[in-house]
C-alpha cells in the first residue's frame, strides 16, 4: 500500500511539474507583432489633482487619487461615467456634455486608475477586482456628499464592462441604476466579435497575446499568481517608447466573467444603448442580454457606431426617457 501511495505521489507530482512547466513555457512566448505604423498616444499627465466646480478627486482605499471631470451644478442625479479602453475622462467630455444637457443630471466622468489624470500604472491593475473596488469608494464618497441624490452608474465599452463586474459584486456601495454604452460583456458573450479584422483581409489593431493568456490561466489553476501583471493584451499603439498593452489582470478585470450571471445578480434598473453599426460588438445581442436582466431594457439605434452612441439623439432621448421613468420603473420598457 505504502508502495503505490509513494508511486501515485510521484506521478502527481511529475504532472503538476509538467503543467506548470507547459504553462511557464506559454508564458514565455514573444508578444504579438503588428506589421502596420502604431499611432502615438499621450501618456498620463503626472500633476495633481486639483478639485474645482469642473474637477474632482476621490482617494480610493490604496491612497491612489483618482481624477474626474464634473459637469452641472450638483442635482437629484449623480451619473458616473466610466470610459473605454486606453480612454479617460476627457475623451468622454462630449458624451458628458450631452448627457447632461439632455437630462439635467450632474455628470461625473472618472479617468480610471492608471488612466488620464488618475495615480497608478497605465494598464495595469493589483488585483482583477481593483477596478470595481475604486468605484465603490467613489460611490461613496458621492453618497457621503450627496446623501439624498440618486447615483446612477455608467459605462461606455470596457466601462460597461466594469460597471456589470460592479453589479454582481456584493458589499460594494449600492448604486440606483445602470446606463450601459455599447458594454463589453466579455468573451463568452455572443455581443463579442470574433477575427473580424481577419475576415476583412485587414490588421487588428487589437491583439490577444493568446499562448500568454492560456499560460497564465494554467497557472492560475494551480494558485499561481506571479505573472499576472504580464501583458495580454496588445494595441497597434505606442505611449512614449512604450507598446500600449493591458496586463493579465487588467485585462479579465475589463468585462464580466460570466456576463449572463453579472446581469441576473442586481434588480436595480438597467439600460444598454447601442448602434447596429457598432464596430467593436454585435449589438443586435444586446437586447436579449438586457431580458437577463430583471429590470433591464436596451435600444440599438440604426446606423450608428460604438463612440457615435454616446452623443446620438435617439439614444439620449431614450436615456432622458429612462431617467425620468417613475421610481422603480426605469429600465422595464424604455
């Protein structure tokens, strides 16, 4: 007996060797190449933050400031506008804009950690749930200065994302509603495109750095954590002499990992807007994952694509018309 527990250890022992020298190996591989120019963006801006009547600052619980943008005199209605990937804040000025303009609310429009003017380290987070956890601090530190407002939260792309990851999230500060831009849902998501650019005959400007990814979550399977910071995901784009990626951990902590759950796990009102020109996702999906939803509802405007949506009339019309809905109603039928 003792003979074959020893061999049965030793077998064990040699396949856990071999996953993590497989995975190891996977980890290891070259990052993807783009054969095209990169584009150039702007790196962070290394200042302060400074509060003013346009500008805010939270410290989340790390003591990383955050930066955001205000628009319109404090309100009843708080709306927390997250941004897209290798987005921020100013970027989202114009969707801001017209949000409030249309319906009145007070449009705080927050750079992500590592992103626009907020501390941290571009594309890359400490943990998958960091995201979420800047949020809630946000959230509440909105609640601490507004206690009687209602405090909507908001997402464009990745920001979607991270606003649903925030949803199924429990003892995070509670928000009143959800107003999802073209969201990224996640891999699994049928609103998720395949080898689009493949089948166009053109390059990606997006690229997974596939063998890294599989390596990564190998090692996660067996507790291993080290690597997460690597990149995975890789941008026909450069900031300063740097390619612009997300690491590992960035980038699973970008969408839900299982949307269909995320969407099922809060009943506070829900609204997806999006184009059926959209070209980062499906979005003739999105409808049928709002019905997950218990108080959810999406619209697709025709012709219009993934940052058209921000600023499109039909879909701040729509938005206005949710807003506005009788409490505990908005969402069920916009």
């Amino acid at each position: 007996m003792k003979k074959w527990l020893k061999r049965a250890a030793f077998a064990v022992a040699g396949a856990f060797a071999t996953w993590v020298l497989v995975a190891l190996v996977l980890v290891a591989t070259p990052a993807p190449a783009f054969r095209s120019k990169p584009f150039a963006i702007g790196a962070r801006a290394n200042v302060a933050c400074m509060a003013s009547p346009d500008t805010a600052c939270y410290t989340a619980r790390d003591g990383t400031v955050l930066h955001a943008l205000r628009d319109g005199a404090p309100g009843d209605t708080i709306v927390l506008l997250l941004h897209g990937v290798m987005s921020d804040a100013d970027e989202m000025r114009p969707a801001a804009h017209a949000l409030q303009a249309k319906a009145g609310a007070t449009v705080i429009s927050l750079d992500l950690r590592g992103h626009g003017a907020s501390g941290g380290t571009f594309g890359d987070i400490a943990y998958a749930g960091q995201y979420e956890d800047d949020v809630g601090d946000v959230v509440a530190a909105l609640r601490r200065q507004a206690p009687r407002a209602r405090v909507l939260l908001a997402g464009h792309s990745m920001g979607g994302g991270i606003a649903v990851r925030y949803a199924a999230r429990a003892g995070v500060p509670a928000v009143d509603g959800y107003l999802l831009y073209a969201p990224h849902l996640g891999e699994s998501a049928p609103s998720t495109k395949h080898d689009e650019g493949a089948a166009a005959g053109t390059e990606a400007p997006i690229k997974l750095h596939l063998r890294r990814t599989i390596g990564l979550l190998m090692l996660g399977a067996v507790g291993v954590h080290a690597f997460d910071g690597l990149g995975t995901l890789y941008f026909n784009a450069t900031r300063g002499d740097d390619r612009a990626r997300y690491s590992f951990r960035a980038m699973t902590a970008c969408a839900p990992d299982d949307y269909a759950a995320a969407l099922r796990a809060d009943d506070k009102p829900l609204l997806i807007v999006a184009g059926s020109a959209d070209e980062a996702f499906d979005a003739s999906a999105y409808p049928a994952a709002a019905r997950l939803h218990v108080h959810g509802d999406a619209l697709v405007v025709p012709g219009v694509g993934h940052d058209g949506i921000l600023t499109d009339a039909a879909a701040l019309a729509a938005i206005d018309d949710w807003l506005h809905a009788p409490a505990g109603h908005a969402g069920a039928g916009s």
